[in-house]
C-alpha cells in the first residue's frame, strides 16, 4: 500500500522545480538581452537616430551656414510639396529609375546569369580566372574604378577612342547616363554571377540531361527547367542589386551629375542640394528628398518581398 505521507513528499518539491525552472528562463533571457544589447545601442546610435533626426531636420528650413543654421524654423511638408513641384527632382528621379533598371533590372541580372551559365561547363582554369576578374571589378574601391573609367573614356587619349579610332569623342559629356549604365552594370556583375552560380549548382543535373535527349534549346532548357529552380534566386538577386543601385552615389565620381543635369541620379541631386553648392547647403530640402529615397526602396521591398512570397506559396 503506498505511503500518504511518502506521496505527499514526493509530491512537495514539484512547486519548487516550478520555480526554479521559471528563475533559469528568467536568467537565459536576461542573459540573451545582455548578449544584444550593445548590437541594440548600434542600431539606435547609427540608424535609428539619424533616421528620425533626417525626419525632423526634413521639416525645417535647416541649412549648412547662415541664419537658418542656428536657428532652423518649423515649414511643415513645404519641403515635400517643393520636391513634387521641382523639375531637377522630377529629372533626378527619371535618371535613377532608368539608372537602375538599365544597370541592375537588366544589366547584371542577364549579363552575371550569362556568365554563371556559361562557365560552369567550362574548365576549371578558365572558370577560376573569369570570377577572379570579374570578382575584382566588384572589391576595387569606388575611386579606383572611376578613374580608370574616366583614363578609358578620356578625349584625348583614351583608351575607347583609340580602339574605336574615334578621337576627340567625348563619351562622358556626349553620353553620360550610356556610360554610367555600362560602367554600373561591369562593376557590379560579380555579385549577380556568384549568386546565380550557387543556385545553377543546385539544379538536378538529371533535368538538365533530359532536356538535352529531347532536343531543348538553351533558352527552352534555361526558361522550362532552370528558371523554376531558381526564381527565388532571381527575385533575391534583382531586390539586392536594385536597392544598392537606387542608393548609389558613384556616378558622382564620373560625372557628378553634368552636363547639365543629364546624370544627376537623386543621391547625387542630394549631395548637391545639401553640400555641393548648388542648394546652397539646403540640408532641410536634402532630407525631405532622402526620405522620399528611403520610401521609394520601401515600396521596392515590399513589393519585391510579396512577390517572392506569392512564388513560394505556390
């Protein structure tokens, strides 16, 4: 016959390990808010903050010297309103969406997949020294990269005229967004390339192999078998490439926006509102724009983020 009184005591410390299991889960969570906290601070320091502070400055008439530099006044949407109204914004924004879809949309997206697809069936030797080079274009520093642009597109003695024997071609005053298209899209190819070769990797060597006993094309085998292996890659592929493109400010260093506005991109309008002596240091103006910028990559996102949901739903 079991003990009542042994029953009791076995069942006496059952609160206590309650307890002790609450104390531990209280500990592991203190510990774990101890581990982030300092990532936390960096968040709030370097992101957070600016971001609301470029929120309120964009509501003033804040400038980098003068009156309203020490004493910035409230204008509300004025900002805004000015931006919508402005035909340099309205330009600034044009040259980013044909920036972006002609470089990244379309230039990296087809020239890195071209790549990855035709070097994995290539030797070893060739297919190492084809990502090393293209793999350098990407890691060289910005400024490194501009002025080699600006030695091969030079006037006087640049590289293109002398190969295509047309000198005195001024291709970055006579062309300016063609140029920037092609040097955005050969410097960013890289990391299209890469991505594209991993997911290729992953593609059943047997669908492939089939595909070529029936007699499909490469653009049939590419469209039926491996994009639908890879489409997540692509939408991956396409939002990264396109929100580092939105937000880059490296045709200042070709360009810096001439001739005459005719490539001034709207990182580049920004820098020139708030620094570059065009704005007279409008650092106000300059933020209501950079916000416009931070909702204009929201939209991009989210649209590109549903997308790629959609797709993994069915």
């Amino acid at each position: 016959m079991a003990d009542p009184g042994g029953t009791a005591l076995l069942e006496a410390p059952a609160p206590r390990r309650a307890a002790t299991r609450r104390d531990t889960a209280g500990l592991g969570t203190s510990r774990s808010i101890g581990f982030v906290a300092p990532a936390l601070v960096l968040i709030g320091i370097f992101l957070i903050f600016p971001a609301l502070w470029t929120i309120y400055i964009g509501l003033t008439n804040y400038r980098l010297t003068g009156v309203d530099s020490v004493s910035p006044k409230v204008v509300g949407v004025a900002n805004y309103v000015e931006a919508l109204n402005d035909a340099l914004f309205t330009n600034s924004l044009w040259l980013t969406f044909v920036f972006v879809i002609g470089s990244a949309v379309i230039g990296q997206n087809v020239l890195g997949f071209a790549l990855a697809w035709t070097m994995r069936s290539a030797r070893p030797a060739l297919r190492s020294t084809v990502e090393a080079l293209v793999l350098l274009a990407w890691i060289l520093p910005g400024v490194v990269v501009a002025y080699l642009w600006i030695a091969v597109l030079d006037r006087s003695g640049g590289t293109l005229n002398l190969m295509l024997d047309t000198p005195g071609t001024a291709w970055l005053l006579q062309y300016p967004m063609t140029c920037l298209v092609v040097f955005n899209t050969w410097r960013g190819t890289a990391f299209s390339m890469m991505l594209y070769s991993s997911a290729l990797a992953a593609v059943p060597p047997s669908q492939l192999e089939t595909a070529r006993m029936v007699g499909a094309g490469r653009l049939r085998t590419v469209r039926d078998v491996v994009f639908p292996h890879i489409r997540g890659h692509v939408l991956t592929n396409t939002l990264l490439i396109t929100l580092w493109t939105f937000n880059d400010f490296s045709p200042f260093l070709l360009t810096a926006g001439g001739p005459n506005h005719q490539s001034e991109t709207l990182p580049v309008f920004i820098y020139q509102q708030a620094i570059g002596g065009e704005g007279n240091g409008r650092l106000g103006y300059a933020s209501a724009i950079s916000l416009l910028l931070l909702l204009a990559n929201l939209v991009l996102a989210i649209v590109y983020l549903a997308t790629l949901r959609r797709r993994r739903v069915r």
